[in-house]
C-alpha cells in the first residue's frame, strides 16, 4: 500500500492514519483509521511517536486534543501488523508509548465507542479524559493469555486505585461510560454527538495559558510517577516476551478465530 505524506501547518509530517490539525494552539491527533475502529498498525505507530515528539518540540503546540475518526476511539493494535517488523528491531509500538509517556504538555482525550486495549491504555497518559455515552472499555490481557502495556499495569492503579484497577485486569470485562466516570477513568460523559466540542472547548480553556508554565505544572503532576512507569514498561515488556506464543497466548488466539470460548485449563 503507498501511503500519502502530508507536511502540515504545524511541520508535523503525517499519513493519512494520523492526521493533524492545530486551532490556536491545541493540536488535534486523530487517529483515522475508520473502517478497522482505528486499529494501529505499525505505520500508524510510527507516526503516532513523530506527531507527539514534534508536537513537543513545538511552543505553538500548547495542548493536545487526542481522539479517533468515525464512531469508535481505538479498537487497539493490530496484531497483524507485527509481523512487518523484522525479528531483533524494536517495534515502533515502544517507542511510540515513550513519546506519549514523555510528553510534556496537557493531553485531553474525548473517546466513544470501542477503547480496546492500546486504545484503552493510552487514555490512562491523558490529563483529562471525556467519553461518549457509547463507551466500551475493555483491558483484554487476561483473556488473550498476555499481560498489560503502555505503562498500564502501574498507570491505571494510580489513576483509579489498585482494588478497582485488578479488578479489571483480572476479570477483562467491559467498562461502559458510567462506569468510567464512577471509578476514575473519566473526568465527564457526554452525549456522543457532544462529545468532541466539549473536549475541544476544554483544551482551548488549557491552551490559553503560558506553554511553560503548563510544562511545570505537568512536570510537577508527573514528575514522581515517571520512575514507576519506567519500571512498569520494563517489567511489561519482560512478561509480554514470556506471554507471546506461550500456550494460553495460542489457545486464545485459536479460540478467536475458531469462534469459540478458550480453555486455559487444558492448555
């Protein structure tokens, strides 16, 4: 597939799968990618880590409005995608993550529709997140036979506290939008046809401000959390190379695509 490159006003080299728009200083990151919920294929991770590094590097970015195309937020990684990195190189998925995880400016996040693994646990690096009332939240590492990412496994406990985040690691059931509010993952619902504007208007409240001054307040929110989620990803990665191909990972997998309910017990 050739895909199209487009320099915007913003200097932020993009695809079609990210695209990019900034309104008096918030920098709108869309993931569009409609017709697979915006499932983020490798190229798409690549340009997820530029977007956020220049965004950084730019004092006329003040604030990030992160959401996706269509009727859905993220449905989370492709795992197709995967197989065109070659064996050894490091997939941009990491990469990616640090760049979002080091990001220095607010995030806002307005999601609706399915947040699916990486596109649920992105959410947990935004500042604020609003969610449509059509939200459906799922963490499916359990059930794959995989563990957490993105810094999640120490992420979502700060955020929301540790009995409520094992709680969805463990069982792996969805989140709809009033739960998200009651246990901390959102700051407000919205009705979806609402949702962006609202986002957007908060972001523009955000954007108003000095960029350094909300750079330190940033860094003074963050600052203790970063040395655990260094260790999180660490020790993230070192149990998804464990997890990956191991017996449950397959029979999950097999399941899936046989259209039937796992047995772990037998695997």
């Amino acid at each position: 597939m050739q895909w199209l490159f487009i320099l915007n006003a913003t200097g932020i080299c993009m695809t079609d799968l990210v695209l990019t728009d900034n309104r008096d200083g918030v920098l709108i990151v869309r993931l569009n990618r409609p017709e697979k919920k915006n499932a983020i294929n490798t190229q798409m991770w690549t340009e997820i880590r530029e977007t956020f590094r220049t965004a950084a590097a730019d004092d006329d970015v003040v604030c990030v409005l992160l959401c996706g195309a269509g009727d859905h937020f993220c449905s989370g990684v492709d795992l197709s995608s995967f197989g065109e990195v070659a064996d050894g190189e490091e997939h941009p998925f990491e990469s990616a993550a640090r760049a979002v995880v080091e990001f220095d400016k607010p995030i806002v996040a307005a999601a609706k529709g399915v947040a699916i693994g990486g596109g649920a646990t992105v959410l947990f690096h935004a500042d604020i997140v609003y969610v449509g009332e059509s939200l459906r939240l799922r963490l499916p590492f359990a059930n794959l036979g995989l563990v957490p990412e993105w810094g999640s496994s120490y992420m979502l406990q700060a955020n929301i506290g540790a009995q409520r985040a094992a709680e969805l690691f463990y069982t792996a059931e969805w989140v709809n939008a009033d739960k998200a509010l009651n246990v901390g993952i959102a700051a407000d619902v919205l009705p979806d046809a609402d949702l962006f504007e609202h986002a957007l208007s908060k972001a523009q409240e955000i954007a108003q401000w000095p960029v350094n001054s909300l750079r330190e307040i940033k860094r003074s929110l963050r600052l203790h959390h970063l040395e655990a989620i260094d260790t999180a990803i660490d020790a993230e990665q070192a149990a998804m190379a464990r997890q990956a191909g191991s017996p449950e990972n397959i029979e999950a997998i097999t399941a899936f695509i046989e259209k039937r309910a796992p047995n772990f017990r037998g695997s």
